[in-house]
C-alpha cells in the first residue's frame, strides 16, 4: 500500500482542525499550500510544507 502524505493543521495552528490526507503527493502539497495561503495567510514553498509541516503517514 502506498503511504499517504498528510498536513494535520492542528499540529501548526490550535483553531484550525484541518487535515489532507492524499496518496497523491503532488495534489496533498497543492491543496496544503492553498490551504496554508487562504487560510492562514501564510506563503508556504513545497519544501517547507514538506519538511516542516507534513507527515508521511
Ligand atoms: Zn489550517
């Protein structure tokens, strides 16, 4: 089974009960950067997401 990647919002913000979860890495950075940017006003590149923020899970 492949591994999923995930951005748990929860980990980086107390109000935000967010969660991606895609096996699709490209679309689960996507919809995290979308998410980070609308949501919290954050610009976020895809190495940053991935490094600091999601989880391979
Ligand atoms: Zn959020």
């Amino acid at each position: 089974m492949a591994n999923a990647h995930k951005l748990d919002c929860e980990s980086v913000s107390d109000t935000c009960r967010f969660i991606i979860q895609s096996e699709n890495e490209e679309e689960a950075v996507e919809l995290a950067m979308r998410h980070m940017k609308e949501t919290h006003g954050t610009e976020l590149t895809e190495e940053e997401l991935l490094n600091d923020h999601m989880q391979v899970v």
